[in-house]
C-alpha cells in the first residue's frame, strides 16, 4: 500500500506522519503560519513504493527522494483561511469535493495564496474538530467522513461574478 505523504504549511514534507503532527498543526499551529506560509496550505497525498509502477498524478522531487503521488487514492487539500477555520478540498478520480453545510454560497471569506485573493463559501469551511475527524478518517480507510456533508465543487452554486 502506498505511504501518506504530509506537506506542512512551509512546505516540510513527512512520510507516514504521526497523528499528533496532524493535530498540533491543526490545533495549536499558529494561524500566522498558515497565512503566511509560501503556498498557505498543507496537503495529505498517498505516495507510491518505489517497487510499485501503479499509475501516478505526479511527481514530486524532494532533497532526499523522488516520490509518485498515487492515482488510485485520494489526496486533500487543507487550508485554514481564518484562525480556526478550515476549508478542505479533497480530490479523488475525476471528482473534487469539499465540505459543504447546505447554506448559500454567496457570503464567502478570502484565501491569500499565491499572490491571488481565492473566494471560498463560508458554508464549506468546517471547524477544528471536524477538520480532526476528516484527517483521521483519510488516513485510516482513504473515506470521506460521514459527520459532514460533501458536495462536488463543480456542482456548487457559486455566484458568477466570482469568476470575473
């Protein structure tokens, strides 16, 4: 089976990283550094063995190694736009899903990355605990959680002007 691949917020990368790494990033990272991160996100991503020529997304290069992202198993995004806020895109096959509480989509807060403002619903982002329980159920069976509600990102109700 493929390796979990975690990427920090200032990009340090850990293969197989413990679950109190997660938290602490999650809980008690300081907002600061997310925001202020070079890509203001951290990703979880299963990496292929070195043995194993399943088909890959990508590549990725490190200092130590070179590693293929699997196609077969999902990958997550998790960016945390306000302090205690957190807004997780998870992507699997052909389909990207995100949280999403049902509400409207056209209240929304801001996402500085990369020198462009990204406009995510307040309605898709979910809280510590939630974030938490995501995280564990990705790592222990590649599954979404039940305890939220996902919708397709592309089947959002999104406002046309934010794509102006």
């Amino acid at each position: 089976m493929p390796r979990v691949l975690y990427t920090s917020p200032r990009m340090e990368r850990t293969i197989e990283p413990e679950i109190a790494l997660l938290r602490y990033a999650i809980c008690e990272q300081p907002w600061e550094e997310w925001y202020k991160s070079p890509n203001a996100e951290a990703t979880l991503e299963y990496v292929l063995d070195d043995d194993d020529d399943s088909p890959a997304t990508c590549t990725l290069i490190t200092k130590e190694e070179t590693l293929q992202v699997s196609a077969a198993y999902p990958s997550m995004m998790i960016k945390q736009p306000d302090p205690g806020s957190f807004f997780l895109y998870w992507i699997e096959g052909s389909g990207h899903y995100v949280p999403y509480n049902g509400e409207p989509c056209e209240e929304y807060t801001l996402d500085h990355c990369g020198g462009e403002d990204m406009r995510i619903p307040l309605a898709c982002l979910v809280g510590t605990a939630a974030t938490l329980d995501i995280i564990e159920q990705f790592l222990a069976n590649q599954t979404r959680s039940n305890n939220v509600t996902w919708a397709r990102w592309e089947e959002l109700d999104l406002p046309e002007e934010w794509f102006e």
